[in-house]
C-alpha cells in the first residue's frame, strides 16, 4: 500500500493512467486497484483458481456468465468466509482494501460487463417442494444438501465426466455471502460452458425457482459461516521411545505394519543422498510403508493427501533413547479445509499408532 499526499497521489494518477479508488481507513488512504489485485490474486488465489481464473481444484472465475450474475458483494464476502470444511480458506488475513483490489482484478477480465446489484430482500417460496426438486434435480451434481461435488476439482479426484466440481452451495459460508436474489438469477440463467442448464432447460418455472432457493436458505438455519472443520487432534508428531536397538525396531515397524495392511517398501539412513556413502549415520533412518488400496481412495478425495502418504517413519538413535516418529494425520487434516478427509485421516492416525505402539513396546 502507498502512504503519500492526496495531490501527489492526483498526479500520480493523471501521470500513469491508473484506475484506482480510495478506502479511508482513518489516519491515511489506501491505493485500490487492478494492479495491486493482481498481485495478491497470484500470491492468494491462482494455485486454484488459475493465474488466468480459468480454473482447476477452484471453479472457473473468468466465464462471462459467472461474472454477469456475480455481485461484488459476494465476492468480497466468499474472500473472507471462504468455504469451512471444503478446499477454500477463509482468507482473514487479507485487508477489505485487499479484497477490493482482487475484485477489481477479476473484473478487468472482462470490463464490459456490468457487476450486477442485487436486492437483499428473501424470496418466499415452499421450502418441502423446493427441496423435492433439489433432490430430484440437483442433487445429482451437489449432492445431498448442497455438499458440493466429491473431490478437490483436481483431474484425478474428480469423476472424468464432470468438467468442474459442482459447488457447494449449501456451504454456510456460500448462503451467508449469496443473496436470495443472486441465487435465483444464476438458476434461472445457469452457466454457459459449464453442466449448469437454465431453469427453463430444467423445465423448471420461476415459482419453482423460488422453492428451490427457499430451500436452499432453509439450509442455513443454525448455522455459523465461520465455523471450520474439527480443531487439530493432539500433536503435529506422534512419537514413541522404543525399548529396542535401531535394528530390532526396525524388523518390529516391518511386522506391525504387515499386519495392518501395508506393504514394505524401503529403508535408508536419513542422510542418503546428502552425504558419501560411507559418511551415512546407521542410527538414522527412514522406513517406507503402503496401502495402496487406502491411498488410492485418499489421492480421489484430495491429492494433496500425497504429502503425508506413502506411511513414513523416522528411527533415531539419540543418546541411549530409540525414538520413533512419524507425522499426525489428525492434526494435519486440519489444515486442508476437507471435511470429506476426517474419516480417512481418523484411520490413518489409528494405524500409525498402533503400529508404532507395537514396534516399541
């Protein structure tokens, strides 16, 4: 952000040609433009959604029909709330002039479109009829509940039918930054280039739009946009002192683990590859560890899952103290945003626990 006097910022701005608007925050004016937005879009949001808003694990920013029926409103909202339990985090840590600056940059895509304003009145309609369509339309792509579609959105989580993952629209977060009015818009129009018909390719009326999104608003009852899947479970580290030399901890970590599933695949010394051969620590090391069956069925919910799988366990020797370590997967589900991950997570801590329960008792 740019601290300096209003005139010279005037001249600034006449010397350069920049689009710009202004945030009072009190003691100084924030800059607000496209330029700062980029910035902060790369650095925040195109690991996702694309360097261009194209798309990938996030849904496509830069489709024209995403943008016609898109207020700022929710935009800047869905910035901040993000998605608890799916794959967007809140982004707190951004300043509302920051936000701005994002919006801006994602509307210069395409500057002949309008943002749209929506009125924040509800639209009343039959809640049990609208959720009767939901199921019977809906739901095929959003799932139960406006879950949203299973996966990350990345190729090799995502069924290969589906060009993008459905959105969760019965997120807490999405129904707190979306307006009755918003929501009706986008189902009467869908969204071209996407599965999204309109309602009239639906053969749905406009009393039936307005069941569905009462419905949908019924979903956010009781509910709080902020709250984020279950807190961090113990310690990022489970370890365990083992009452056996290196080697024979070893040989231990490779039955427990067979008896729980996992197939051996290699040990090293921790300072293979870094060191000569001959200058490797043999009280060290690593030992590798699989089900392959799990990880496929982890990598379909969330690739990402990759960083703590294949099973991993690191054996040293400190002192007179056998100490054998591995990472939590409770307390690292957490930080991945991805509710669908807690059952998975749960059983791998599990695993991970008894077999280093087992090698070192």
């Amino acid at each position: 952000m740019l601290r300096i006097l209003p005139t010279l910022l005037f001249l600034q701005c006449s010397l350069f040609g920049l689009t710009v608007a202004f945030a009072d925050t009190g003691d100084h004016q924030h800059v607000v433009n496209k330029d700062s937005g980029e910035i902060f879009f790369q650095k925040n949001c195109a690991v996702c959604h694309g360097s261009e808003g194209a798309g990938g694990v996030g849904v496509p920013l830069n489709l024209n029909d995403f943008l016609k029926t898109t207020s700022d409103n929710y935009l800047h909202k869905t910035i901040r709330l993000g998605r608890p339990g799916r794959i967007m985090p809140s982004f707190a840590n951004l300043s509302d002039d920051q936000i701005n600056s994002i919006i801006l940059y994602i509307r210069s895509w395409a500057p002949e479109i309008k943002p749209p304003v929506y009125s924040s009145d509800l639209i009343v309609g039959d809640v049990k009829k609208g959720q009767a369509l939901f199921d019977a339309i809906c739901v095929n792509c959003h799932r139960e509940k406006g879950i949203g579609g299973k996966g990350t959105g990345v190729t090799f989580s995502r069924p290969r039918d589906a060009e993008i993952l459905a959105p969760a629209i019965g997120n807490p977060a999405f129904l707190a930054a979306v307006s009755d009015n918003m929501l009706k818009k986008i189902i009467m129009t869908g969204r071209e280039n996407t599965p999204m018909l309109s309602a009239v390719a639906m053969g749905l009326t406009e009393n039936d739009v307005n069941n569905v999104v009462s419905y949908l608003r019924s979903l956010a009852t009781n509910t709080d946009p902020k709250v984020s899947i279950e807190a961090k479970k113990g310690d990022a580290i489970l370890m365990y002192e083992s009452s056996y030399s290196v080697e024979e901890t070893i040989d231990n970590i490779k039955q427990a683990a067979q008896g729980y599933n996992f197939r051996y695949i290699r040990e090293q010394t921790l300072d293979k590859n870094f060191v000569l051969k001959e200058e490797q620590k043999n009280d060290q090391y690593l030992i590798y560890f699989c089900n392959f069956t799990f990880l496929n069925q982890a990598l379909s919910v969330d690739p990402r899952i990759g960083m703590f799988l294949p099973f991993r366990a690191t054996i040293v020797k400190k002192a007179d103290k056998v100490l054998v370590m591995t990472v939590n997967p409770d307390y690292l589900c957490s930080l991945f945003n991805n509710n669908e991950l807690k059952q998975g997570c749960q059983f791998m801590t599990e695993n991970y626990t008894n077999i280093l329960e087992e090698s070192t008792l």
